[in-house]
C-alpha cells in the first residue's frame, strides 16, 4: 500500500513527533557482557547512549538510562556480576543493580567536565576509576579520593587488573606504562623500552605470570615477559600502529589494529588478520561465550565467530542500534532515496525503507558535507581533510577530491546560478566550474565561512555566515563580497522564508531580518545587500542553535544542547515553544526540507522535515495522527518501521 501523507496545517507543537530513521549504526566506545547471563551485550555509545542486547546482538534497545549522558566506558566484573558500572564523557559514573533497569549516581569527588575513560575493581573488590586529565581515583564509601601517587600523567586511558596478583594493577597513561603493588594507592614506572608512548590499552596474560601487552597510539604493540620491568615491540604483521583495544580467550589473543582486528598465539609471535578489514576504525572489544564482538567508530556492531577462523567474517549486527553522528543529508528527488553523511561511517543512502551504504572510494567515512545537482543527478560528498568528491552514479562509487580544497574544512557545497559549485571552507568561499575536479578561491580569503545560502529571488545573489558572526553578501554569483551585518557568534546556518525573510542560526541566538510582527511567511525583503534589512535578534538568546528552517506555517531551530524550538508568532516578543517530543537529549546538527516522496513513496507530496543529530542518526518531523489507521503491514511503505531490516 502507498501512501500519500497529508500534512496538516498549523499543526501546535504537541501535534508533532520525531520519529527515528535511521541508519542503523553506530559510534560505539565500548562493549561489555554481564557475567549474569550468557546472551547480553551492553554498548556504550557516543551520543546516543547506552544500548542493550539480550539475543546476543541479533537486535538492539535503548537503555533509556542514564538521562541525557554520554557513556564512554562500561564496566562489569566476574567478580560482581550483581553490577554494571558507566563512565561518561561528563566525568560521572552511575551504577546499576538490576540490569540497568535503574541507575544510582555515585559522582561525588569526581572532576566535573573530566571524560571518564575507564574503571577497574581491584583484587579485593575496590573500584577504581581513570579520567583523562584527573589520574586514578577510588571509590571510597560514597566519594571518590585520589589514588594517583606516583602517576608521572593525569591522563590514564586504561586500567588493567593482574589476574595473578590481587594487589597488583596496570596503568597505561600518556606516560607510558605505570604498576601498583598496592591496590592502586601508589604507582612506579614500568615503562623501560616503551617510554613516554601513549599507552591506550593493556592486557595482563592470565595463562602466564608476568606477561603483558600493551597497545599504543601510533606505536603499535609492546610485550613485557618480566612483570612490566622491559618492554619490546612486538609488531610482527601489524599494520596500522593505531592500537585500541586487547582481548583474551585462553591461548588466544586479539588487538585492534586500526579498522582490523589482528590475532595471535600467547606463545607464538607474530600477528595474523582476523577477517576481513571492518568498516571503520575498530574501538572495542567484546567475548561473549566464545563468539567475538567489536565495537566500531561509526559502523556499530560486528560479529565474529573465531572457530571459523581465516575464512571467517565480521558480520554486522546493527538491528535497532540507531545512534549514528549523522552530520549532513541531501535528496535525490528524480530518484525517491535520501543521502546522508555521517561521522565516521561515510555515507547512506534510503530507499524505500532500505539503508545501504555508499562509500565506495571516499578518501574518509568522516562526511561534513553533501550536495546534489538536480539537472545533472551528480553528488557531492565533502569529508573531513579531504576535500570534496563527486558520485555520478548515486553513490555507488565515488570519484578522487578535486584539487586545491584538500586542504579546507568544508562546511557546505551549494550550486550556483551559472551552474558551477561554491563551498563555504574554512579558508574562505571556493568555486569549481568543472563539477567539482579544480577548486580556486572566490572570496573571503582566510575567513572560516560556516555557512552559504541563495537568494530564493535571484539565485546569482548570496549570503555567507562566518566563524566570527560576521555576514557577507554577494550579488554577482560570488564573484565579490561586501559585509552585510553581524550577529555576535558564530552562524552555523541561513536560511530563507516563504516570503523572503532571512533567518540566521548562531552560537548566541536566533536573527531574523523580518519586522518584529514577522511570523513564519511575513519578511519584507526581496534583495540582500544595502537595500536589505539587517538581522535583528529574535529569542533563544545564549542557545547554540545550528540550524533553522520554516515549515508548515513555523520556524524550526535545532540547537546542540537542548533539541528543537518552534516559533509561531514574530519577533517583537519570540515566543520559542520546545518541539523535540520523540527525539532523545541529542545534539542537532541539521535540519532539511525533503521531498515527501523520498520518504513516503510516490504518492506524497510536500516536503517533510528532518533533523541530523549527534549520536541519534536521522530523525522526522510527523504529524502524531498515525499515518496508517489499520496498522502497519508488511506491504505499507514506511521509513521508519523499516529501516533497521
């Protein structure tokens, strides 16, 4: 069954939802499995908090728990099997006892704002904690006391129990190595022929005494046979020196080595890959039962069997693990599918409630930017560091970065009105006239330009917003800039209105060049320039607001610290109503008007809203009236209920 999806008009706040899409990854920063039973998984990730699997990664749930935080780190023990412990990016830890249904806090002593970066529980069942910045700390009745005499860094990234002795702990710290034989009150080097490397991970040999590895940024893996005295490399067919994440099963070891995941014998030197490479860089890494899992830097889940070993394959295990860092999108409309770039994960496509993915020769899955020409068909995809490349098959592959942008952040990709592309750089604004393979400056040389609009009236007139607040707008296709105003912060996004208002994001509020009865579709300007009006303040003052749109009679604005407003009236006195009903506590990053068709199929007409966020991968903006009275069915087509298939 189609649908054609009728969107009410002047609907009130409370008569909307946001709905998730999808994709269905995943930035995860750690994995962990209860001792409790044998078929779940816990996946701390970013942005999106924690997700929980009881079918062994078959599907995924939000944990709903803990609120508005972002784990970095989850802890459980054999010997405390009755616990599961989070860090977060916000420097607290809670605590749960029943499976993580309900969470106690237990963050009094620590650093507020100091990333939790992993915890521990001693031999004799104390609990440790290692921040990044705030050394090692125990947990001392309800407080937690510094533990960190003897640490030559405050940064530590792991800490390591030794399985042989109770007393004795492993620190590795942006300092190398350190060892306790003190149940972590007090710490010596154990760095010799390691140094000062950063140490990100560290694995204690539980079939051997005194025998240890230990994963470093950019170094690759050392191994100790004497307790941590000396230390020697031990990289034989190790490829990325990138090391995340060490794991044990018996003899067996695994080290994440950039985007793979390497093994070897305890006893047998030299490292062998596991599988082929995973999607992206490998962060954590799981055993449940005997079956391996690793947590991936945008990609989710994937899932290994090692008893099927050379031939074996990571498998993605994604089902409802939608927490993706979506950053941009754009629409094919002569298609019906939807692109999205993400953080770490490259690019998606949606089609009729499929996601695949489209990354096929992108220089980085670090995606800030996507555009597509509507003559041509032709995408645009801007990556981070690399520049912009350009799809002419719908992504299916993707052509090498144009020269002379390689260099440049790119913020936005637009196409201008004598059909060349302008991108908004932090070195300026840059044109390419040969669809993306050369790129030369034009204009605002040196300014860090966030964000590029058109004049809906005369597309060879444009606006720019920078870094600084500044805006600057050109009336010959770019070619030349002249100031047109300030609004005090960064602007992170223009848009324009029904009838020609402008509306700017920034980092300090709203502004709009409406008079102050304006509300959404009553501007006064058809021009930029000097015969324009200048923006005015128009209410959430001190938010971050990214970005803003009109839409169904209403200005949208998504902000990064508390989700999405609406305003209905003008901005003599701006009443901003919250409108996130649906949407977890996420950052937003973007919001775009899409063909209704895209998501609805054929049949739909209008455009809908969505709404790229931090750790939430993309949502919608729909009327709470469902959309199928009887319910949905396997022939209906609908964006949401499948996306994660």
């Amino acid at each position: 069954m189609l649908l054609t999806l009728v969107t009410p008009c002047g609907a009130t706040p409370a008569e909307w939802v946001w709905r998730p899409l999808g994709p269905p990854i995943a930035d995860v920063l750690d994995l962990a499995a209860p001792a409790t039973t044998g078929s779940t998984l816990i996946a701390a990730t970013a942005g999106g908090g924690l997700f929980t699997s009881s079918d062994t990664s078959a599907s995924w749930s939000s944990a709903g728990e803990p609120v508005g935080l972002d784990p970095t780190v989850v802890h459980v023990d054999a010997a405390a099997p009755w616990e599961i412990v989070v860090g977060t990016q916000e420097g607290r830890v809670h605590r749960s006892f029943d499976d993580g249904a309900s969470w106690t806090e237990i963050s009094q002593g620590l650093p507020e704002g100091v990333a939790i970066n992993d915890l521990a529980r001693t031999g004799s069942g104390e609990l440790l904690v290692a921040g990044a910045g705030s050394g090692v700390r125990r947990l001392v009745g309800a407080s937690w006391q510094p533990s960190s005499t003897g640490l030559g860094s405050a940064f530590v990234e792991d800490l390591e129990p030794d399985p042989h002795l109770t007393s004795r702990l492993w620190a590795g710290t942006a300092a190398g190595v350190y060892r306790s034989d003190d149940a972590g009150a007090t710490w010596i080097s154990a760095s010799t022929g390691i140094g000062s490397l950063l140490v990100r991970c560290l694995l204690a040999d539980s079939t051997q005494p005194g025998r240890l590895w230990a994963g470093t940024a950019g170094s690759g893996i050392f191994l100790s046979t004497d307790g941590g005295s000396t230390w020697s490399a031990d990289n034989g067919g190790v490829g990325d020196p990138q090391v995340r994440a060490l794991l044990q099963r018996g003899t067996l070891l695994a080290a994440a080595s950039g985007s793979r995941v390497l093994t070897r014998n305890v006893a047998v030197p030299g490292w062998t890959p596991l599988g082929e490479a995973l999607a992206s860089t490998v962060r954590s890494l799981e055993d449940l039962g005997g079956t391996w899992f690793a947590g991936s830097a945008g990609s989710g889940v994937f899932r290994f069997d090692p008893g099927a070993g050379a031939s074996g394959q990571w498998t993605p295990r994604n089902q409802g693990l939608e927490a993706a860092f979506a950053l941009a999108a754009t629409a094919a409309a002569a298609t019906d599918q939807l692109f999205v770039g993400t953080s770490g994960a490259g690019v998606w496509s949606f089609d009729r409630g499929d996601w695949e993915t489209r990354s096929q020769g992108l220089a980085s899955n670090f995606v800030t930017a996507l555009a597509e020409d509507p003559v041509s068909g032709r995408l645009y995809a801007a990556t981070a560091g690399s520049g912009v490349q350009r799809s002419d098959d719908l992504g299916a592959s993707w052509l090498p970065p144009g020269t002379g942008i390689s260099g440049a952040f790119v913020r936005r990709v637009r196409r201008s009105a004598t059909a060349d592309l302008l991108a908004a750089t932090s070195s300026g604004v840059l044109r390419s006239s040969d669809h993306g393979q050369s790129w030369q400056s034009s204009g605002l040389p040196g300014v860090d330009v966030r964000a590029l609009v058109a004049a809906p009236v005369d597309s060879a007139h444009w606006l720019a917003g920078a870094s600084s607040g500044a805006l600057s707008y050109s009336i010959d296709d770019g070619a030349s800039w002249a100031p047109f105003g300030d609004v005090g912060a960064a602007a992170r996004d223009l848009s324009y209105g029904g009838d020609l208002a402008l509306w700017v994001a920034s980092e300090s509020g709203v502004w709009s060049t409406g008079p102050p009865s304006a509300t959404a579709g009553r501007g006064d300007r058809s021009t930029v320039g000097a015969t324009g009006a200048l923006p005015q303040p128009c209410g959430l003052d001190g938010e971050r607001v990214t970005a803003i749109r009109e839409h169904d009679g209403a200005v949208w604005a998504a902000t990064l610290d508390t989700g999405v407003w609406r305003l209905t009236q003008g901005c003599s006195d701006p009443d901003w109503a919250p409108a996130g009903a649906g949407m977890p506590q996420t950052g937003v990053y973007a919001l775009d008007l899409v063909p209704s068709s895209v998501l609805y199929g054929p049949g739909a007409s209008g455009e809908t809203l969505i709404a790229s966020t931090y750790g939430g991968g993309v949502f919608v903006l729909e009327p709470v009236t469902p959309l199928f009275a009887d319910g949905f069915e396997s022939g209906d087509v609908s964006a949401w209920t499948s996306s994660t298939r």
